[in-house]
C-alpha cells in the first residue's frame, strides 16, 4: 500500500484558475478533507501566556501576540510562523494573514550561554575544589 501523506490546498484558488499550479489533479483514492469552521487562533511557542482567542477578521498577528501576554524574553520573534488548517504554512512578515482556525507558532532562541548566577557558581566551586585539593597537598607535606 502506497504511503498517504496530507497536501495542503488553497480550494478558492484552484477553482478560480483551473489548469493553473493551484488547481492540482486528484487520482483515485485522494480524498478531500475539508475541516469545519473554527472561529479561533492558537498562539503557542515563545509567548507569556500560551492561548487561544477568538479570530477577529483584519487583526494583524501582533494583536494575537498581545492576546497571549506578547513575546516572552527567548523568543525569536523573527522565525514566527501560521500554520492554516488546510495544512499551509507562512512566515510572519512574508504576507502572511490570520485566518480563523490558525495557529501562531514563536519558536524559542537556543540557549548556549550560561546566566551570570550558573557562571559564578560554578567558579565558585572551582575555587572551593582548588582549595581542598591545596589543603591536602600541604598536610602531605
């Protein structure tokens, strides 16, 4: 049996320019799955408080940010994207709008620096190694 896999589809632009890249040819056994109305918007990822809000038609996508307590302090704001229920994606900034039943995802920055606090622990501990390693080296003298 043949792997399935979902294709995403904007269903308005195939009708609208049939032969054209939009209008995509169904074999047998495709099936089209089309969700059900869903008047939210997710907003997940680097945000203060992850949420789910009402759509509110041409709110931009830093209304639904604000909606979710705004960025929190690791997020990186310039890879957000919306993820559409048919399945499509865009990056935030590149056109792309809010529609009802999407999901606005703030991926996290990587953490590769320790904080100022890990940083003097851990000289702190160090020196305290140091210092008995020292106090030892003297007994045996």
């Amino acid at each position: 049996m043949p792997e399935t896999y979902p294709v995403g589809i904007e269903l308005d632009k195939a009708i609208a320019n049939v032969g054209s890249d939009a209008d995509i040819i169904l074999r047998e056994g495709d099936r089209l799955i089309i969700p059900q109305y869903n008047g939210t918007v997710k907003i997940n990822g680097a945000v203060m408080n992850p949420n789910t809000v009402g759509y509110v038609e041409g709110k931009s996508v830093s209304y639904y940010i604000d909606q979710a307590g705004g960025f929190s302090s690791d997020a990186k704001k310039r890879n957000t994207y919306i993820f559409y229920m048919n399945g499509m994606q865009a990056k935030v900034g590149h056109n792309a709008k809010v529609r009802p039943g999407c999901e606005i995802i703030v991926p996290t920055k990587a953490q590769s620096k320790l904080s100022l606090a890990e940083t003097l622990s851990i000289g702190s501990s160090a020196a305290s190694i140091a210092a008995v390693i020292a106090t030892i080296a003297n007994l045996l003298k």
